[in-house]
C-alpha cells in the first residue's frame, strides 16, 4: 500500500552545472576561425578521414558542416534512412566552396564506407590502405577484391596531401554501449593502424536527440546530460580515444534552415579537428625540415 510513497524520486537527469564547457553565443566566432584556417605551406589542404558503424551518420556530418559554411541546408554526401548496408560505395572526398570568394576551403573530408557487421577484414584493410594515401579518387568498394597494387585505382606513391591527417569516428550515441565485440575490434584495429602513424584520432557521437530527450528539449543541455557523457565514458573505455577527443554533435537531418546552437556544436568540433590536425601536420613538417 505505502510502497509507492516510500519509493526513492529518481536521480535528476542533469548535471547541475556543463560538466564542459561551451561557449554558447561565439558561433560566428568559431566560423570565422574555421573559414580562416591555412594548412602549413607543404600540403594544399588538410584530409580529414570520416569512418565508423553503418548508420551511424557519416556523411551526415559532412553535409553538417557544408551546411554550416554555406549558411544553407547542404547535401552533397548522400544518405540513406532505409538501406540495412552501407550507403557510401565509392572512395569519395567532399571539398567545401566558400560561398563569398568562389574558392574551396583548405580541408577535406573523405567518406568511408559503414564499417560491416560481419567478421571481414576488408574494411578495415581497406582504411589502412587510405590512411597512407593509396587509394585513389573514385574506388569501388569491393569486399570481394581486396585493393591490389595493380589496381588501376591504387597509388603506389602517396603525396603528403594524399595522406589522411585526422581520422574521426562516427558512432550514433544511442548505439556506444550496445556496439557488439566485432564492430569494436574493428574500430580499435582501425585505431590502431592511426596510431602508428601518429594520425590524430577524434570521435563524434551523433544522433544526440534521439539519445537524451533533455537535449532533444532543450540543445543546451548537452554538456549537462548525464546519459551522454556516460556514453562518452563508454566510448572511452571500449575504444580507448581520450575524453577530450569526444564530442557531441546534433547532425542536420530534418531541418530546412540552420540553426546557431546546432551550428555551434558542429563548429566546435570541427575547430578541434582543425587545431589537431594542425599540430599532426606541424610535427610531420618540422621532421623533414630537422
């Protein structure tokens, strides 16, 4: 009879204060420095890697920031709500036009196709080869045929803009904890494969709304969000990509008109993106000048 009044009220699911810092308002801030940024003078532009589960919203994220920079819903890189598999089937980069001067901007983001749920090492096999630089433009994923040096569309000699400078991984928030062992290997393999070549490494989690119905009320609460920095943890411990690697992002998916907070989650990832992979560019440069 008394057991409902005596039962204990549930923890509240915000944090009292942003356990991180963001600093809402400063969105035309953080565009302009990304708008302005200059690669060192020995590669023409800055590749940025973007890789993960099938579905966890990729290419998403590339027309995200296209639509930031354009001021415009963009959606250059297709997706796909329907298919099981991956919708991305070709190596393809996306450069990004400055709307004001006619010229792209000096970054470059390549799509990988969705890590498969299944115990192939293609994929995987597959990134390391992109990671130095051996794929060329246009490739045909092929789980059958692996990628062979007398492929037409491989590079036997990879320039440093060929190079993959940050690697960033994308995984649906609501998926972290439920990811099963073999999308896991694969992710830390691929990880690893970075790592030995002192690739910066960053990961995004998406679908932020669909996680935590704090932040699908209110985008604020996104650095208040228990659940979600619970799955940053998460991601942390399975993955082994430092806390300060991780970032939220809300994917534009819906919307016809941009929006400033969202803008201003997506802005700040990508100026960590940029400013690491600055410091990965500047190592590499000052070694062959040393």
């Amino acid at each position: 009879m008394g057991s409902e009044s005596s039962k204990e009220p549930s923890p509240p699911p915000l944090f009292q204060e942003e356990w991180r810092k963001l600093p809402w308002g400063t969105r035309d801030e953080d565009l302009q420095f990304v708008k302005e940024y200059q690669p060192p003078e020995k590669v023409r532009h800055l590749r940025i890697l973007i890789h993960g589960p099938q579905g966890a919203g990729k290419s998403s994220f590339i027309n995200s920031v296209d639509s930031v920079l354009q001021g415009r819903i963009a959606t250059r890189a297709q997706t796909d709500a329907a298919t099981g598999g991956s919708f991305t089937t070709q190596f393809t980069s996306y450069k990004i036009k400055n709307p004001e001067t006619g010229t792209f901007y000096p970054f470059v983001f390549t799509n990988f196709m969705g890590l498969e749920r299944d115990d192939r090492a293609f994929d995987v096999e597959t990134i390391k080869l992109a990671l130095k630089g051996h794929i060329k433009e246009g490739y045909t994923f092929n789980p059958i045929a692996e990628l062979t040096e007398s492929d037409p569309f491989y590079n036997p000699t990879p320039s440093l803009d060929d190079q993959v400078h940050v690697l960033v991984c994308v995984v649906n928030a609501a998926t972290v904890a439920i990811l099963d062992d073999g999308a896991i290997k694969k992710l830390r393999d691929v990880r690893l494969a970075a790592h030995g070549k002192r690739i910066v490494q960053v990961a995004i989690l998406t679908h932020i709304d669909e996680a935590c119905p704090e932040v699908q009320r209110n985008i604020k609460n996104v650095y208040r969000s228990k659940y979600l920095k619970e799955q940053m943890e998460t991601l942390k411990t399975r993955l082994g990509i430092p806390l300060n690697c991780i970032f939220l992002v809300r994917n534009y998916s819906h919307e016809i008109e941009t929006d400033d907070d969202m803008d201003t989650l997506i802005l700040s990832a990508m100026r960590q993106i940029i400013q690491y992979g600055e410091d990965y560019l500047n190592d590499i440069t000052d070694e062959e000048n040393s």
